[in-house]
C-alpha cells in the first residue's frame, strides 16, 4: 500500500477537510464477495488467473480466517478487498456498496510492519489521522491506539528501538487508530517467533472483541486460524477456489488444547492435501 510520504507529526498542518468516511461509525462491516475472479497480465502477453469464482461473505463483526497453498491468491484476495485493485470479474462490496478503491474504513496489516525509521512510535501511528487532515482533533485516539496495544510508554521510542512483536503492535495501533470497520490481515504475525507469536494472537482476538471490526486473516497457521476465527475459508492452490468452509464452534476464549480443535485441524489440513496422521 502506498502511504504518502508526510511530515514529522509536530511540524504538520492540518486541513479543516472532514474525514474521507465517518471513523466513528459503530460496528464491523459486512463484506460480499460475490462470483470474483481474477488474472494478471505476465510477460509474454500471457494472463496467470489468481482467483476463480470466490464467493465469500462476512458479516458484521465477524472474524474469518483464510488458509490456502503458498501463492495461491490469498493476498489478491485481500488486496481486492482493500480497494487497491479492481477485480476482473465479480463484485465486491462493503455494505452493499461497491468497493472501488481503498477506504479509511478498511485497514491492512502486512507480515512487514513497514513503520517510517525516522518518525518516532506515535507519528508512525498518527499516519492515518494526518493523511486525512484530522489529527489535531484525533491526536488523543493515536494515545489511546498505542495504549490499546500495550504500548503506551514507547510513544517517543523510534522503530529501531522496538523487538519484531512491539514493531507489529505499532501496525497494529496504526490500524486500529483509523476505527477500522474491517481489519485485513495478511500473515500479520509471521515473522514473529512462535513466543511472541503466541502471545500477539491474544492480544489480536482482545483487539477485536473490543473494537467489533470485522476481520479478514490470511495465514499459514492452522491453529492460528481455529485459534482466532469464528470461520476457516479453505482455499485450493492456484486459481484460488474456495474448498471448505469450517466453522470454528466454540466460544472465546478458547483452549488451545480443546479436542474439537484438533478435530477441525485434521478436517482443515485435510481439505489442504496433507495428510493429517500427525
Ligand atoms: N502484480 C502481479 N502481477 C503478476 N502476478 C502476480 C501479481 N501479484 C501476484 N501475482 C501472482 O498471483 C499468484 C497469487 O499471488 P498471491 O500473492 O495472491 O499468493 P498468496 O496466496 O498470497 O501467496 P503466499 O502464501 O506465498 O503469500 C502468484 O502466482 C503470484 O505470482
Ligand atoms: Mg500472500
């Protein structure tokens, strides 16, 4: 995603413009995905099909989580989603209105937290809020952001100051700042150790049981997936078409070690081709 290129958070100047959608506005969004396909062009005139027929709803304040084959189309999908490219055939739509280009209401997180080196913790998190001209009436929201996330007291630190999992949690506050409607996550945890990773996934579902965005995961991680989500979308190997759906049936929090959740890890790398016997 390209993020304009800003000034540091105390020398900037605001525009009186009101926000480009309301940032209050209550809930998680409810997405359609509707018959979606999608090609790429590649050298030599040729088209590479990434999607095939998607068909995916999410409902309001709903967390589903997508797994699928490394290189698959999951971050196509995603990024369809967030409005940055239109889809070749298909619709999108996010409360029944068609996605046409990215919206402040539809947050992505990446596996990179790609925070600016040389803006300090709360003017990386202040991004959204200065893009759109509000910060002098938000700036209290990029404090909350960072409280939210546990980072409260690293406001001042620079990103080269921060571990791999604080880095993350800065995207996350930057996200999240925004009042997301639908949060986007695409292996927002990967690069963490599994640790971290661990603790990263309690905090994310806290986030979301508070806030009630809905959320979109894309991740490698079965016991993530069941971990988190309220559905697991299994999706085939390229052209990504959908092949399961599983619903995660058990209430938060959840323990790790429940037996309905190694049951659905069976059923889940099952429809992923791999033999479950371990
Ligand atoms: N801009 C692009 N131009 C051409 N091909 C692309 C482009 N973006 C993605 N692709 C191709 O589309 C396919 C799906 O890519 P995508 O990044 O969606 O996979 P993925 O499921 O997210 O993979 P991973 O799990 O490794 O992140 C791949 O074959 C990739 O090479
Ligand atoms: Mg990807």
């Amino acid at each position: 995603m390209v993020i304009p290129l800003l000034r540091e958070y105390d020398d900037a100047t605001e525009e009186a413009s009101p926000p480009a959608t309301a940032a209050t506005a209550p809930g998680g969004a409810r997405i359609d995905i509707e018959n979606v396909s999608h090609w790429f062009d590649v050298p030599g005139g040729n088209k590479l099909q990434a999607l095939d027929g998607i068909d995916l709803h999410v409902a309001p304040g709903e967390f589903v989580a997508l797994l699928g084959p490394s290189g698959c189309g999951k971050s196509t999908l995603l990024r369809l989603v967030a409005g940055l490219e239109p889809a070749t055939t298909g619709r999108l739509a996010q409360d029944g209105a068609a996605i046409t280009r990215p919206d402040p209401s539809r947050i992505v997180v990446f596996q990179d937290p790609t925070l600016y080196p040389w803006r300090r913790v709360r003017a990386n998190v202040a991004l959204g809020p200065q893009a759109r001209g509000v910060l002098r009436q938000q700036a209290h929201r990029v404090d909350d952001a960072l409280a939210r996330v546990g980072l409260a007291e690293f406001a001042d630190a620079f990103p080269h100051q921060l571990s791999g999992g604080m880095a993350q949690r800065v995207a996350l506050a930057r996200a999240l700042v925004n009042d997301p409607r639908l949060l986007i996550l695409d292996e927002p945890l990967g690069k963490l150790d599994s640790l971290t990773r661990l603790q990263m996934q309690g905090e994310l579902l806290q986030l979301w049981q508070r806030s009630g965005f809905s959320a979109l995961l894309v991740t490698h991680d079965v016991e993530e997936a069941l971990f988190l989500a309220q559905r697991v979308v299994v999706l085939s190997d390229r052209p990504a078409r959908i092949v399961a759906q599983l619903q995660v049936d058990l209430p938060y929090p959840r323990h790790r070690g429940h037996p309905r959740l190694a049951e659905l890890r069976h059923e889940a790398l099952r429809h992923l081709g791999l033999d479950a016997s371990w």
